[in-house]
C-alpha cells in the first residue's frame, strides 16, 4: 500500500513538473509575440520618418530587440517597450496612428519636431501614459476628447503648436496631472473651472492664446499649484481674489490680457513663496504693492504698461535675487525731493538684469551712482520721463549693458565720451532730449552696435567717420539735429543697415556719395530737408530692398535716374522740392508698390506719364513743376505762347490793383467784423495754463485720448469754466511733425470769425512750455459726445439719421463758402473723421487744420505748395497743381456722401485698378442702385412712419436714387461741371421734405 501511495506522488510531481514547463514555454511565447509585435510597430514608424541627422535611428534594426535599441526603452524585465523619446529630429508629417499599439507605453516624448496634421486618436489607447509632451510642433485640430482615458498621465505638454478649439472639460478628469501647458497655441472659450478638481497640479500654463472671460476663482482649489501661467490672452474682469491667496505659488504671471482692479497691497505676505509675478499690459489700478520689495528670493517684478501712480514703495534694497524689475509705462512719479535716488537700493540686485522705469513722470537728474548698479544689467529703459541734467560719466561702469534707452526726456550736455567703453552695447536710443556738442569718437569703438538713436537733439560738427566700424548696425537715426559737413561714404559703406538711415533735417551739405548704393538692403533712407546738392546717383539703383527713398526740401539737380524704376518693391519715392529737370522717367509707372509718388516743386518737363500710379491723380503730385503737363496740354504753338504771356501780363496788372482795392476792403470789413464779434462773444475767450489742461486730461493720458491725426491727437478732459465743469476735447500739436504750426496758425485763422451750430466751437487756445520745457500749442473745442462720424457709419446709424447729418454738413458748408465774415473759407479736408456729433447727432465740421481764405471764389490766399486732403477724398485738379478752391471741398462732400449711404469708404481694399467708389456707385446708378446701398437701411421697419403705414421700399428707392444724383453732380471730374454746395442742400431738403410726409415729427435747423 505504501508503494502504491509513493507511486501516486510520484506521478502528481511529475504532473506538475509537465504543466509548469508548459505554462512557462506558452507565457515566453506570448511575451516574444508583445514584444514583436512593439518591435514591428517602431520599425513601421521608422520607415514612414526622415530623420536630422539621417542616421539618428540606426541602431533601430529588426534584428536586434528593441530594448537595446537609442531612444527606446523597455520595462525592467525587458518584456515591453515603455518609453519613446523622438524628440528634437526634425521629423516632419503627421504623427503615426500606429503609435496607439504600444499598449505599455508611460512616455512619449515628440517634442521639437516638425509634426503636423492632428493628434491620432490612437494616443488615447495608451492607457499606461504618464507623460505625453508633443511640444514645438505644429499640430493642429482640437485636443482630442477623450484624453481622460489614459487616466495615469502626469504630464501634458502640448505647448507651441496650432492646436485650436476649447479647452475639453476631460482634460479635468485627469485626477493625476501635475503639469498641463497647452501655451501657444489658438485654443479659445473660457477657462474651465473644472480645471480646479486636478488636486495634484503643480503647473498650469495656458498663455498666448485667444481665451476669454473671468479668471475662474476656483483655480484657487489647486493648493499645490506653484506655477500659473496666463499670459496672452483675452481674459477680462479682476484676478480673483482667492487666487492671491494660494501660498504655494512660486510663479503668477497673467500679462498681455484686460484685465484690471487694484492689486493688493499685501500680496507679497500671501504669496511668500513668489518668485515670478508678471502683470504687464492690462489695466490695473493703484499702487505698487510694497510687499513684494519684502520678497528676499523674488526674481521678476513686471507691471509695466498698466494704470498704476503713487512712488515706488521702499524697500528694493531687500531683493539679492531680483533679475527683472519692469514699472515702465504707468503713472509712477518720484517722491518729493527724492528724484531717481530710490535706485541706490538696487544696488544690493547684483543678478538684475533687465530695469525699466521708462513711460512715468520720474523727474531729477541721473544719479552718478547710477554705475554702482548690478555689472550683470543688459538692459535699462529710462525713457520718457521727466529727467533732466546730464549723463553721468560712471554709467561706462555697466559694462554689462546691451540697451540704454533715455529717449524723450530732457537730458542736455554732451554725450560722455565714456559711453564708448560700453563695448557690448547693441541698442543706444538717446533721441528726443538736448544734448549738445558733437558726436564722440568713442562710439566707433561699439562694434556689436545694432541700432542707434540720437534723433531730436542739438547735437553739431560732422558724422563721424568713426561710424564705418558698426559691422552689425541695422538702423541709424540722426535725423533733427544740427550736424553739418558731407555724408561720409563711410555711413553708406555699412551693408549691415536693414531698416532705416535718417539723417533727415540737418544742415548736410555736398553731394549724394556714389557709395549710396552699397546700401542693398535697407529698407527707408530719409535724407530730406538738408542743403545737398548735386546729381542724385544712379547708383541707387543697386539699393534693391529700398520701399521708401525720402530726399525732399534739398538743392539736388540734375535729371531723375532711370535707375530709380528699377526699385521694384520701392512704396514711396519723394523728390520734392529740389532742383531736379528733364522729364520723368518712364520706367517709374512700371513701379507696381508705388503707392506715393511726389516730385512737386522742381524743374521737370515734358509729358507726365499715363500709366501705372500716374493713373491715381491722388498719389501722384507734381505740382509747382509750369514744364510738366498732360498729353495734348503740351502743343502749344509760339502765337499762343505769345498770347499768354501778354494775357498773363495784362492779368498779373489788374490782379495788382484788384488786391490792393480788396486789401483796404477787408481791411475795414474786418475791423468791423471783429468790433461785432468781440460783443458777441464778450466773456467768452478763456485763458487756460499748460498745467490746467494737463490736470483736465489726467497728464495727457492715453485713456483720455480719443484720436490721433496727421499733426497731433486730441484728449478728453473736464475744464472748470465759470465756475463750471464743462467737457473738452484737447488738440495737441506735435511741433516735431512738419506742417504742425502751419496748421495751428491756419486753424486758428479760420476758427477766430467762424461761428454756426454745424461747426466745432472752438473754446480758446493754449501755446505755453510743457513739462519738459518744449513748446506746447493746443486748441480747445467743445466736446463731442458721440465721436466722428466715421465710426457710426454702418454701425446702426438709421437713414433718417444720415440724411440729417449731410443736410447738417452742407449747411456748414455753405456757410463756410457763401457766408463767412471776412472770405469764402476752404476747409480742404472733408472726411468722415472730420465731421463730428453732438449727443443729439447734430452733425458739426472740424479739424481745420488745413482751411484756407480766399480773396474770391478760386484764388487762394495761401502760398503753401503741398497737397491738401485726404487719400480718397481729394479732388482730381489738386493733384495737378490747381489750388483749393470751393469747387473741391464739394467733390469732397460728395465722395461723403456716397460713402455715408453705401457705407464703403473710398480706401476699401475692394477698389483697385480702375475702380473707385465712384465708378462703382456710377455704374450701378440709377437701375441697379439697390446692389450699392448699405443693406441696413432697408432692416429698419416702421423708421419712418405710424403704427398703422409704412413707407414703401419703392419711395425710399426713389428718395435714394435723387441723394446719389446729388452726390454724382458733386463729383464731376470736372469743377466746372459741379453743382454748388447750396443747390445740393437744396435738393437734399427736398427729399427730407419727401420723408417727413410720412412722418412729420422729424424736423432739423439750419
């Protein structure tokens, strides 16, 4: 019996030994097929990749395991492969779905390639993923939806692609994410507050997107979060307050959005562990929260271009590890008496790198300790301040430096010799102050220079020839000084230079040097109002990059190079008032960029071209050439000559005696004139300072600016007059633009007898010393509540409300022309922007910066030769050399007029080649004239009429078809073949009459 039981065990044993060698073989085969299978999967996605360098994935062989393959690594018994790094390769197309069958895969690592089309689908069957980063691609498409299912992951990294989109709620259902940075890219929506439910986030990037809305206050949820990055985005509202509350955030950056509200003064003791605090470019308010100066391991402090005043808070002396410090473009001011002393506390940053205090009100002189600061400093910005006195010599100490910027202050002396010890300066923007003497020597000795500023000064004596040695210079502006002597070839031998030579507005003397054509690749060279003289190169033809050549207002003569046509990408040519002859080139229309072509003002004859830019009359001006003129123009037979000079003769006599005769007439018109207005208006002319408008306009500042135009912008403010506060609209001259006192001087004159409901009232003017002791002329109007008209157009105005405004307009403009005090007045500039609306819409004509008087009907007073008007608006004779006359203030109107009821201003890009808004309203006139009306004139039911009726779209056709006629009639090419400004009210009156047959409550005044 006891054998039989030891048999029986003996054959269980041997059972056992059987079934655990065939477990064992069957399991290695189904691990070898895994792991093939893993294996045939890469080498697939290798012969499907071209790889940089070709052979990155060599050791890939199929005949070798994976496991032993680069960039590939397997589990720790070598069973599957686990993680695929293909990163920074340079391999291009889409990423391979068969990526989806490495079912063990925990890394993946795409990064820095050249990837494109969508994320595969695939990916989401990696459900052992624990870090997934596609970064510096170009993927696109939406974040796939169902990312929650690979549940292990980690990290996200889909930063610096074109990924597009929302945000997908799954991607919150990751519950072990710590690192999700899907910045740059163009997901938009609003941030899901979801994204709070991720407790183990530890950094959470989503800047430079187009996201929109609040902050989610549940972000606040993330208590381990230690970096949030929102930057570049289009975030509104206020940062939650809960959020300056997450104590363990080392990095808070939300730049570039619109958001705003206060910051706290305490955040730096909520937030102790910050080392990154970011909030440039939005909105917010207050001061500069001293509790971040008590942050001992802070490393950036950016709050420039916000809304913040106050001083800077004590305290900076308490940052050893501050890299960044940018308060630059708010309202920050010195302490009383302290100027730019609290920089001596920087002197304890010996890691700062970057400081920027430019665009506030800091006043004071730079401080010579200024060199004590930290020798790492690459870039100071100090900018547009209110400093004054010199520059110190010790700022050679910074040797550190790459950019110093103490433009648009007031600075005056010499520029230190010193400066050139700055040997690794790239940037030196020194323009817009007073320094004087001439330019140092030293400066040739900044070899790594790349651009250099030193416009707008007082500065003498020659360029340096010094200069040659700027090897990297890409922009010089010299412009606005008094440097005198030759341009020395040596400036023009710097091919480096690729944006910009301005040497505009010296005294420069001598001819153009031939080496002008060594500068191939600069894209502006402005040498106008100098005294150069000579031939202008021909070589200038080799400066094939060149889009704007600008040598006006000097002596050049000669003939115009035929190089000059060769200048294909050339945009703008201006040769202006010089003493260049022969004719114009032909080869010019051959300029298919030219969109600005001014050779007014020289000796030139012959035919002017017909084709190319010389087919637009507007951007062509070659007035004040009496040799030039227009095909048949140009035959003129030696009797008719001779008649017209003895005609000249004989008019050039009676238009002495008739001046003299109009002289005393207005004269004593005047006197009489101005006797009558002073007691109208007895009280009423109000002094104002400087500084009181720069109190009504909050320092001028840019939330009070409501436009900008060709010689100065306008502010908003509140002015106390009479004891009572009244709205204003501030016009600043800017006295560095040419033609600005021109136009103060003009606006004035026309303003000072004009006086009718449908035009701007001016209150009273203002020429004083600004701040910086420059010269500051303004005017102040009466406020317009309801901006230009040129906004409202096709934005909800109603027809009725159009027709009112260009009746309201042409009754100011009849008064300017047939009733005005002392002479027929020319405004010259009619536009839509130009014309403004009360709160009651009441249409009223301003900017009269460019009017002009006339002695009678076509001759004016003024001997300006530019070109007055606006592109589009400028009638066709202006652009050969007619002066301003009544007849072209209506052309002017009409082109108004049809954009006003087409709502398509002439400049749309629709209107190229032959086609203008004129010709395209005319060729629709009047059967087809539904097809160019604006369409929103016809959604307006019951506009014009009772509960009961309502006014036909037959009648309002008809009503429309005669306000295009009037337009039409405005616009004749010809002046003479135009209506007058008072027929074409007349006629609009009539149609209004039409309208208020259907409702009568509409009345206007004129």
């Amino acid at each position: 019996m006891a054998s039989i039981i030891h048999l029986s065990k003996l054959h269980i044993l041997i059972l056992l030994v059987f079934c655990s060698c065939f477990l064992h073989n069957t399991y290695v085969t189904s691990v070898t097929l895994s792991l093939d299978t893993d294996k045939q999967t890469l080498i697939y996605m290798k012969s499907q990749t071209i790889t940089q360098p070709p052979d990155a994935l060599a050791t890939w062989d199929p005949n070798t395991s994976p496991c032993n393959w680069t960039r590939v690594s397997c589990g720790d018994h070598g069973q599957r492969v686990v993680d695929v790094d293909l990163s920074g390769l340079g391999i291009s197309g889409p990423v391979n779905p068969h990526i989806g069958n490495l079912s063990f895969l925990r890394t993946l690592q795409l990064q820095e390639n050249q990837f494109q089309g969508i994320i595969p689908e695939a990916i989401t069957n990696l459900l052992r993923l624990r870090i997934l980063n596609v970064s510096f691609n170009s993927i696109q498409g939406a974040i796939p939806a169902n990312i929650s299912r690979c549940m292990k992951l980690r990290i996200v990294d889909f930063m610096q692609n074109k990924l597009s989109g929302s945000i997908p709620e799954d991607l919150t259902l990751l519950v072990n994410l710590q690192i999700l940075n899907l910045a740059g890219n163009h997901l938009s929506g609003s941030i899901p507050p979801s994204i709070g439910n991720l407790s183990s986030l530890l950094t959470l990037k989503l800047g430079t997107n187009t996201l929109s809305g609040p902050i989610p206050g549940d972000l606040s949820r993330l208590v381990n979060l230690k970096n949030l990055d929102l930057t570049i985005n289009n975030l509104t509202g206020i940062v939650p307050p809960s959020i300056y509350n997450m104590s363990s955030l080392e990095t808070l950056a939300v730049a570039a959005n619109d958001l705003g509200g206060d910051i706290p003064y305490n955040v730096g003791d909520t937030l102790p562990n910050l080392q990154i605090f970011n909030f440039c470019i939005n909105k917010f308010t207050g001061t500069i929260p001293g509790s971040l100066h008590n942050l001992t391991n802070i490393r950036g402090i950016r709050m420039a271009h916000n809304r913040l005043h106050g001083t800077v808070p004590p305290g900076l002396g308490n940052l050893p590890e501050l890299e960044m410090y940018n308060i630059g473009y708010n309202n920050i001011v010195s302490s009383q008496g302290e100027g730019l002393g609290f920089l001596n506390s920087l002197a304890n940053s010996t890691k700062l790198d970057f400081l920027a205090i430019d665009g506030n009100g800091f006043d004071g002189a730079i401080p010579e300790f200024i060199g004590n600061l930290s020798k790492k400093l690459r870039m100071l910005y100090m900018g547009s301040n209110q400093i004054f006195g010199i520059i110190p010599p010790s700022i050679m100490q910074l040797q550190g430096l790459a950019l110093l910027n103490l433009s648009f202050n007031s600075i005056s002396g010499e520029i230190p010799s010193e400066v050139g010890q700055l040997e690794g300066l790239q940037e030196l923007v020194l323009g817009k102050n007073r320094l004087t003497s001439n330019i140092p020597n030293s400066l040739g000795n900044l070899r790594k220079l790349g651009k250099i500023d030193l416009s707008s000064n007082e500065l003498e004596g020659s360029i340096p020839t010094c200069f040659k040695a700027f090897e990297g210079l890409t922009y010089m502006d010299l412009s606005m000084n008094k440097l005198n002597g030759s341009i020395p070839s040596e400036v023009l031998d710097l091919p480096s230079l690729t944006t910009i030579l301005n040497l505009s507005s010296n005294s420069l003397t001598g001819s153009l040097p031939e080496d002008i054509g060594n500068l191939e690749r600069v894209v502006t060279i402005d040498l106008s109002n100098n005294r150069l003289s000579g031939n202008i190169p021909n070589s200038i033809k080799k400066c094939k990059s060149l889009e704007q050549l600008i040598i006006s207002e000097n002596s050049l003569s000669g003939n115009i190079p035929n190089g000059l046509g060769e200048l294909n990408g050339l945009t703008t040519l201006d040769l202006s008032s010089n003493e260049l002859s022969g004719s114009i080139p032909l080869n010019l229309q051959n300029l298919k960029d030219l969109q600005f072509l001014n050779l007014s003002f020289n000796n030139l004859e012959g035919n002017v071209p017909s084709n190319g830019i010389f087919l637009n009359l507007t951007k062509v001006h070659v007035e004040g050439n009496p040799k030039l003129c227009y095909e048949s123009k140009c035959r003129r037979s030696d009797t008719n000559k001779l008649v017209m000079i003895l005609g000249a003769a004989t008019a050039s006599v009676l238009l002495v005696l008739i001046s003299i005769a109009l002289f005393f007439y207005f004269r004593r018109t005047a006197a009489k004139a101005t006797n009558t207005s002073s007691d109208s208006y007895k009280g009423k002319h109000y002094m104002v300072t400087y500084d009181q408008l720069r109190t009504a306009t909050r320092n001028f500042h840019e939330d009070s600016l409501i436009g900008r135009g060709s010689f100065g912008s306008v502010y908003k403010g509140c002015l106390d007059l009479e004891g009572q506060p009244q709205e204003i609209a501030v016009k600043t001259l800017d006295m560095e633009t040419t033609g600005s006192i021109p136009s103060f001087l003009a606006e004035c004159a026309a303003l000072r007898h004009l006086r009718h409901r449908n035009l701007v009232k001016l209150i009273t003017s203002c020429s004083s010393l600004n701040h910086k002791n420059n010269e500051f002329l303004s005017l102040v109007y009466e406020y317009m509540k309801n901006g230009s008209l040129e906004k409202w157009i096709g934005n909800g105005m109603s027809l009725m409300d159009r027709l009112n405004v260009v009746i309201d307009v042409a009754c100011g403009l009849s008064y300017l022309h047939h009733e005005s005090v002392v002479a027929p007045v020319v405004h010259c500039d009619l536009k839509p922007s130009n014309v403004l609306l009360d709160e009651d819409l009441t249409a009223k004509i301003g900017d009269f910066g460019l009017a002009r008087m006339l002695i009678d009907k076509d001759q004016s007073f003024s001997s300006a030769h530019v070109l007055k008007g606006s592109m589009g608006y400028i009638p066709p004779e202006y652009g050969m050399g007619a002066k301003p006359s009544t007849k072209g203030d209506v052309y002017s109107y009409g082109i108004m007029l049809i954009e006003i009821f087409t709502g398509k201003s002439p400049t749309d890009e629709m209107f190229v080649g032959g086609l203008s808004l004129k010709t395209w309203v005319q060729s629709a006139f009047p059967d087809n004239l539904d097809q160019v009306l604006d369409p929103n004139m016809h959604k307006e039911p019951d506009e014009f009429c009772s509960d009961s009726e309502s006014m036909s779209f037959k009648v309002q056709l008809d009503c429309l078809t005669t306000l295009i006629g009037v337009a039409l009639s405005c616009t004749n090419d010809s002046p003479e073949g135009r209506t007058t400004i008072t027929e074409a009210l007349r006629k609009l009156k009539c149609v209004r009459d039409m309208f208020q047959k259907h409702h009568p409550s509409i009345k206007v005044e004129c």
